[in-house]
C-alpha cells in the first residue's frame, strides 16, 4: 500500500475506524488478516497516530455505561518468532533491572469473541477499555460463565465443535453470533438452540490452560507450545497471548494508552496456499468421537511445511467434498493447525463403517461418527493422556509410553496406580525410565491438585474444566458419582442435556472417582466443600505467593482464600507470610526480609494449613 501524504493517513485511519465499528457490531467487512496488515501499514507510516494508541472502541447502544476499575487494553502483537524475541529481550532487561533473574513467561490460547469482565455483580463489555456496557442480561438469556461468576475478565465465546456443527452455514463467524446475543433485546431460533445445549459462554481467562517455562525455550518451542495448547480448547482462537509471570516484572513495565508493556499477541499473517487431499486419516477420541484429518501434498504455509490439515467431523466432509484427490485452499492464520479456506476441486468422500482401533461397528449421530466401544485401545489411551494432562502434577506419561502401556493391559487408571518400578520393567521401559515413572505415579497421588481439575480429568462428558468448577462451588466432590440431572440443571449455566450427560457419565466414571479418592490424593478443595473455620491457621492473615509452585499459582492463592486468607499480591508491612516456589523474585525476598514478613516454602506452608 502506497500511502505518503497526511490526507492518504487521514483516509486510511477512517477506513480503520469505520472497519472496526463493523467487526465491533458483529458485522465484519473484511478479514481479521487484513484488518492487522492495515493497521500494521498505518503503524510503519504515524507509529504515534492516535487511532494506534487507544483501545478499538466497541459501542453496544441502550446498555448502561460502566467505568472499569482497571483499564481493559489491547494486545501488541508479534508476527514472526524474531518480534517475539524482541519481547522476551525486554522483559529480560526490565526484570534484570529491578533485581529479578530468569523471569518465568506464561503462554496461553487467545481467543477469538467478545471481551468482557465479570466481578461476580456486573458484567460489561470491554467498551473503550476504560468504559464499557453493562451486559448481565446475557447470562440471564442462558450465556454460561465458565467456572462460575466473578472470576474477571475473559472472553464471550461459541464452542467451536457446536459451531461447526450447527452454525457454520449461517453465520460468516462464531463472533458474530455473541454479539447478536449480547447486543439483541431477543434472541433468534438459532442463537437460542446454542444457548440451550451451552455452547454460549463466558471464558475467563484464569480458566484457560497455559504454559510456563524460561524465555528461551517459548521463543524455541513456540509452535509447539501453541500446537499443544490449542488442542486443549474447542473455541475459536485468534493465536497465543504470552505474557511475563512476575508481578513485579509487569508493574516495573507498565502499559501505554493502548497495551500492557508485559504482554504481546502471537499471531500468524495468516497465508493460504493450494494442495491436493491425497488421504484421508480417521482418529478415535477418548469419547469415541471418530473425526478425520486430511493428509495433503505437502506445501509450504507460514514458513512450516504442512502436510495435515484439520476437517472437523464426517458431515464436514461430505458437505464440502473433500475425499482422496480433491484439491483445496488452506489458510493458516490465528488458529494454529491449517484449515480448510475453500474446495476448488471436489471429491466424494469414502467414510468408514468401523473404528480404526477396535474394529467396532461405527454409529452416525448426525454429523459425527462414534466407536460405541468403551474398551477401545484408543480411547482408552486418550482418556489417559487426558487425566494426566489435565491434572498437570506428574511429567512422562507420553502418548507412546501409554499406549505401551495399555497394551500390556494397563488401560485404567484404576490399573496404572497400582504400577511399580518392576512392573515397568516388564512392560519392556528401561531402568531409569521404570524408576521416573514409578516415582511420577507417586507424584501424581501425592502432589496437590484442586478438586475441579481432579473431576474434570476423568473425561466425563459435559464436565470440562470449568463446569466441574461450577458444579463444585455446588456440591462437595465426594456427591458428585450420586447426583441426580434435576439437582445439575438447577445450577444455572446447566441446561438438561448436558446434565443428564454427566449424570451418564458418572454412571461409568464414579466407581473410578470412588478408587482414586479412596488412593489418598492430595486434593484442594473449593466451593462447597470448603471449610468455615474461624481458627484455621490462615484466617485473616494477608499472603503472597511467588515462583512456581508444584500445584498452579492460581490454585494455592484460591486454596488460601478458601481458608479465610487475604491473598495479596506484592508483599508490604501487612503482609504476614510470603510462600515462595521456585525461581522466586529477589525483590519479593528482599522487601519480606526487611519488614520482617515470614518465608516459607510451598511444603512449610502446605504443613501449615494441614495442621503439622
């Protein structure tokens, strides 16, 4: 683009405005792609232009108005793995500066709907990022809140699986959909369908799954962190968010009028190329889903060399004729794995009639195909990968070292915990890697983990993360495996069929929750099972938490306000205990030194609060 003169800026900075207005009302004229490349043009021309130094405001009309406490800002972005360097050099100068060495980064899925911020009373749009628009109404219309009500601020989203589904053929973007429910007075036949099965919901972004390690190993990895993160969301994404962990670190950095300093966008420019289907590959899921990835001639996109393309489901496929030969359009833009952007060359698809693992009768149910084998090899494998994964607490449970696993008959978890060095030996691991995961079995049992990722890792249907956390500032998780559909659905957020999905699940899954129980885990408890004590040895004392812990920070700090604590966030002369993991700020050290606050480390404090 060929802009030199202030009229040519004046226009370009209105075509902005007016573009993002669209995108902003659920109407978008152009492509988020283009959108970037034009802003990133009128940055290389005016970088102090005021349309870049402000929040894209967001109007919602006849919604009352509401200033947030903190502004909601934007995100920088960085397109190539050298602007992600340039970051993590900054954040490494910054928290070399004020006395913090190796400073942790944390990565997580940025999703792509409509920002929002919920304190637990109001919930608004982002606006302006300093004022926005009141829209509880929508929780109220069925939107679900994640994890349950005030946990901040996150994203309105669709489930991605739902709207490809159902929506896909109606609406250009899942956006487009929340914005229609958010800013409508009544909803249409489809939006409500969507908020009836669930699929409309509120994110935080404390609820998202995330990645933290050094700065080196996030500019190394990126893709595959992105790659691994991705895969344990089904919203619709626009990329990876990666901040600074250190609150220090981030303060020290601050924001300009449009972004925090600590935080950057990675997104991709979003390249199409053309390729050829040349197979078609079925997987099974750990629900018995049966979906398929298309194998492609291998081409170059975004500088990798693609050769699987996502394809969703069966009805996907047929729909848009994408069998062995047809040739394609893909794009790689803020999702991370390819996609289909268009068919140029059709081809029927052949669908299988049995499952690729057992050989079990395949059953259709609409645009999905199901291996009703509960036994499966496959599904067992993944609902294993799932556990571990979700619980975060032990490392070596690979994909390859469970499938060796369960096929030595070790294919429950029920099974896996009985496990021994010896018995690893057996199965044909080496001694080193016998003793780590005999040792990571024990970790596994005997590390903290809160209660709703402990529930959300048996896999049950309908209980993600987030429900199994709203379900458990319900009801203790002991009564989980003996609640009736009626006693989910009256907890709002939870219509009747995914209530009565997890009331089926449990049907299978509660004998294993009853085991692992009865096994000793160290579970934390929130939400109705925790405890009211005055006296607890936490109650009224202000606590920070610093470095990384062995269970999530997230979870102590939770842990401790459980408890009656009053979590804080820098140390000053309230502060009665530092808890320090490890990698800890020197500058939180320091101050806590000085005042005379008490250390202890994660085991002091977790004695602690146990009583010992």
């Amino acid at each position: 683009m060929n802009i030199n003169t202030d009229t040519g800026i004046a226009e370009l900075a209105a075509r902005l405005e007016h573009y993002n207005a669209a995108y902003r009302s659920g109407a978008p004229e152009i492509s988020d792609l283009e959108y970037d490349l034009l802003v990133e043009t009128l940055r290389g021309l005016e970088p102090e232009h005021p349309f870049l130094q402000r929040v894209e405001p967001e109007e919602f009309s006849g919604r009352p108005e509401v200033r947030h406490p903190q502004p909601m800002l934007s995100t920088e972005k960085a397109y190539t793995r050298e602007d992600l360097a340039r970051f993590v050099a900054r954040v490494r100068k910054e928290a070399e500066e004020i006395g913090v060495l190796n400073p942790l980064f944390r990565v997580t899925p940025k999703l792509d709907g409509l920002a929002g911020r919920d304190d637990g009373t109001v919930f608004a749009t982002r606006g302006n990022g300093e004022v926005g628009y009141e829209v509880s109404s929508a929780f109220a219309k069925g939107m679900v809140p994640e994890g349950g009500r005030g946990l901040g601020m996150g994203e309105m989203v669709v489930v991605r699986s739902y709207f490809d589904a159902h929506l896909a053929g109606k609406f250009e973007h899942p956006r487009n959909l929340v914005v229609g429910i958010v800013s409508a007075d009544t909803v249409n036949e489809d939006a409500r369908r969507a908020l009836d099965a669930g699929a409309v919901r509120f994110v935080p972004y404390a609820m998202l799954p995330r990645w933290e390690g050094d700065g080196d190993e996030l500019v190394r990895c990126m893709e595959d962190i992105a790659e691994e993160l991705a895969a344990e969301v089904d919203y619709p994404l626009d990329g990876m968010v990666a901040e600074a962990v250190d609150e220090d670190v981030r303060r020290s950095m601050g924001a300009t009028n449009h972004h925090h300093r600590w935080q950057i966008a990675i997104k991709r420019k979003g390249d199409t190329a053309r390729t050829t289907v040349e197979d078609v590959v079925w997987q099974v899921g750990r629900t018995g889903k049966v979906t398929p990835v298309l194998c492609v001639a291998a081409t170059s996109l975004s500088g990798a060399t693609i050769r699987r393309v996502t394809a969703h489901n069966a009805g996907f496929l047929e729909k848009n004729g994408l069998g062995v030969g047809a040739e394609i359009e893909i794009i790689r833009s803020g999702e991370v794995i390819p996609k289909v952007e268009a068919v140029v060359h059709a081809a029927a698809p052949e669908l299988p009639a049995e499952c690729p693992s057992c050989a079990a009768k395949l059953i259709r149910e609409g645009d999905f195909l199901l291996c009703p084998d509960e036994h499966c090899p496959a599904q067992a494998v993944q609902a294993l990968e799932h556990w571990f994964k979700t619980l975060g607490n032990a490392d070596w449970f690979g994909r390859k070292t469970l499938e060796r696993m369960a096929a030595a008959g070790y294919d429950e978890l029920e099974k896996v915990y009985e496990l021994g060095e010896e018995d690893f030996r057996r199965m044909g691991f080496g001694p080193v890697q016998s003793s780590n995961l005999a040792e990571a079995v024990l970790l596994s049992r005997t590390r903290p983990v809160e209660d709703w990722r402990f529930l959300a890792a048996l896999g049950v249907e309908g209980l993600g993360t987030g429900d199994s956390r709203r379900l458990l500032e319900n009801f203790r998780l002991e009564e989980v495996p003996d609640l009736t559909a009626e006693r989910i659905e009256a907890i709002h957020g939870f219509g009747n069929v995914t209530a009565r999905s997890i009331v089926d699940g449990m049907k299978r899954r509660g004998p294993t929750l009853r085991h692992m129980l009865d096994l000793g885990f160290r579970i934390l408890p929130t939400g109705a099972a925790r405890p009211a004590d005055a006296a607890a040895p936490m109650a009224g004392k202000h606590v920070v938490f610093t470095g990384k812990m062995t269970a999530s920070r997230e979870a102590m700090q939770e842990q401790a306000r459980a408890l009656g604590a009053l979590v804080q966030s820098a140390v000053n002369a309230k502060t009665d205990y530092l808890v320090c993991g490890e990698k800890v700020g020197a500058a939180k050290l320091a101050k806590a030194r000085q005042i005379g606050t008490r250390i202890l480390t994660e085991q002091e404090y977790l004695a602690l609060v146990d009583g010992k």
